[in-house]
C-alpha cells in the first residue's frame, strides 16, 4: 500500500503592509464585553444625541420612492453647501468641500493624497487608533510625540525636534479622542509655524467640533491664515447627529488639494451612499438652529464624571469631544488592561485600556477611556452596578 504524504498548503504572499496595521483591539475587547453581560462605556456609538427624527423620515421616504442611486462623486451640492454654512470662513462646496464614506475614508483618503510610502507623519500621542491605520496602508512612518497627562499638552521642544526634512503631514484630533483636550489658536499657530518651515500638511480631524463645552469655542486649523492652504480638515455626521451607520464624512481643503482629495476618492470608493446624502439635504436638519446636543452632553459628561469619582476613580473633565481620560494610577496596582477585564467581570462594566491609544500596546498607560455620549438608560444603570464602588 502506497502512502501519500500531502503536500505542504501554500497561499500566495499578501501585503507587507497589513501586518503594519493595528490589531483592533477595540473590537476585540467590545467582543469579550458581550460575553460578560457588560454595560459598554467603551465604544462612542452615540446614546446621545438620538438621530433627527425628520433625517430618518426623509431617508425612508427617499429610500422606497426609489430614490437608490448613485451621487455625484464630489457629494450631494445642496448637502455640501449646508455644511459649509455651518463651517467658520465659508469654504466654497464645489471646489472646496468633498463627501466621503464616513470620516474613516476621509482620513484614509487624506494620507493618500498627502504622503508617499517612506514620508514621515508626526503624531501626537495618545491618539484615535485609526490615524496609525490610515497611515500604514499610506506607507508612511509615523513620530511620536508623546503628550503630556493630565492636561495633555506638548513640549514644544518635542514637538519641533519631530520635524525635519522627510516630514509630510502632521495629524491633529480636536476635540481629541480619547483625551477630550481641545486645541487653542496659539497651538494651531505653533503647529503652523513648523508646517511653513518644513512644507507640511496639517491633517485635522475635526468630528467632535461640535462638542465643546464651559464656554470653549473649537477653532478649525481652517481659521489660520498660515494654514489656509496647507490643511485638510475631516468632519463628519456620525457623532453630532448619532447617524453613525449612514457613513457620511467630508473634506475640507484649498481647491488644489481638494483636487488631489478627490482624484483618491475616486479610486477608493466611488461616492458616499447616495440617497441617504440626498435624504440629510432634503430634511433640513443641518440647518436647524434648535439642534443643540452639547448641552446634553455636557450634563452626562458631568454626571459620567461624578459618577467613576464617587466611585473612587478621580476623573479630569473633558474641554470637548465625549470621552473621558481616566488616570487609574492611584487606586490600583494592576496594569490598565486588567483593570478593564476585572472590572467587566466584577461589576459588567466596560471601559476601554488606555494603552489601545498608545504605539506600543504592552507598556501600560495607566489610564482608561469612558464614553459618555450614552443614553439616560445606560447612565443610570451604570450607577446602579457601581453605586458599591470600583
């Protein structure tokens, strides 16, 4: 009897830069936060604000008029001239504002269109886990610079010593995720300075702008006069508006970059999902003066604090955006990603560890992320499985 050995199983080689890629450690740990039972304070999908009822209504009435198709690729016009009245300085929506599919491809499409593989890319540090994503599939390498906790600021001394002659783009968060620090015109100044000496893109992802709170005013990169013609502003309806799943982001930029922006968006993805654009435009939501959500927010932002404080977790609260950093530090001993998964088995409640925002994810950051855009629901009952303490 002849034995047959099988041959060793060969696959055809894959792109070296998937291995670049985060692991997505975010979703992993919503995954085991399910199997516990827990109450998810560590994803941002929004409790709050809910979605416009007049932009669901629109959407379904667009949706079975048969209303199925394509946009332009450049966005829906009437839409991009809503949210550029609604953007300081009035940019021009046919030549300086792009629809993407959600402010992940905005991102995606910005690095792109800006860096090419071996280019350089400052990034502040802790950062939203999807600029290092973005900017592997671009190729690019990033620099860190590291900020400072709590009030997380830079050393400027730092923060010059990370450009130089290979530098392409830095990339700002304001309102920042998971720090909730929002940028001061001096430090947009200060990051212009460094963009004109080095020719530089500043990449600005601005989803949270309209979340800021005790008397903060957000100020765009875009308001800069250095800036003007050398930024790339992201924006998007997923979180003030809580249509998450509808995928509608945008792009600002100069006319010549935004050129460059939708040469890419072409080839990525075609357009944004037409008829829901289409459906936000009809609704008249982007132009309703009585949606106002920030306050909302900034009670639960109050009472997120109040809540992990009486809780015995100190917490700093955010200038913006809606996600609280946390400094664990001085109540526990354990490292950050065993106080989440103990804290989610002892009390089933998530929160994410601080070190997913961090480059190297085995260095504990001593700090986690608790999202408070959550419903009234959930805040209670997050008291509830708390009120005995951490």
């Amino acid at each position: 009897m002849t034995t047959v050995t099988a041959s060793p199983r060969t696959l055809p080689r894959g792109a070296a830069r998937v291995g670049a890629l985060p692991a997505g450690s975010l979703a992993q740990l919503l995954h085991l936060g399910k199997e516990l039972g827990a109450l998810d304070l560590a994803g941002g999908v929004p409790g709050t604000p809910l979605p416009p009822r007049a932009a669901l209504t629109a959407a379904a009435g667009h949706l079975l008029d048969g209303d199925n198709q394509y946009e332009d690729t450049s966005g829906n016009l009437a839409l991009r001239e809503q949210i550029a009245a609604g953007l300081p300085g009035g940019p021009d929506p046919r030549t300086e504002l792009t629809i993407t599919t959600g402010a992940s491809e905005a991102l995606s499409i910005a690095m792109l269109a800006t860096v090419d593989p071996g280019d350089e890319v400052v990034l502040l540090e802790p950062f939203y886990e999807n600029f290092l994503a973005a900017l592997a599939l671009a190729g690019g390498v990033p620099r860190f610079v590291g900020l400072r906790a709590s009030d997380w600021r830079w050393d400027p001394e730092e923060l010059a010593a990370a450009f130089g002659p290979r530098t392409k783009a830095v990339v700002v968060n304001s309102p920042a995720n998971p720090t909730g620090r929002t940028l001061t015109r001096p430090e947009l100044t200060e990051l212009a300075a460094l963009c004109e000496k080095w020719n530089v893109t500043l990449i600005s992802d601005e989803v949270y702008a309209p979340f800021v709170y005790d008397d903060r005013r957000h100020v765009s990169a875009a308001e800069i006069p250095a800036l003007r013609d050398r930024s790339i502003v992201i924006g998007s309806l997923s979180k003030a508006y809580a249509l998450s799943g509808w995928r509608i982001g945008h792009l600002r930029a100069c006319p010549e970059i935004t050129e460059r922006l939708r040469a890419v968006h072409l080839a990525t993805s075609f357009s944004a999902t037409g008829p829901l654009q289409r459906a936000v435009a009809a609704s008249g939501v982007l132009t309703d003066p009585s949606w106002r959500p920030a306050e909302r927010l900034r009670q639960l932002r109050d009472r997120m604090v109040a809540l992990f404080t009486e809780a015995g977790l100190p917490c700093r609260a955010p200038e913006g955006g809606c996600y609280i950093m946390a400094d664990i530090r001085r109540i526990t001993d354990e490292d950050c990603e065993s106080f989440v998964r103990s804290l989610a088995a002892r009390r089933r409640v998530l929160v994410v560890p601080g070190r997913c925002f961090f480059r190297d994810h085995t260095i504990d950051s001593g700090h986690v992320r608790i999202a408070f855009n959550k419903s009234t629901e959930v805040l209670e009952e997050a008291e509830r499985r708390l009120a005995e303490g951490l």
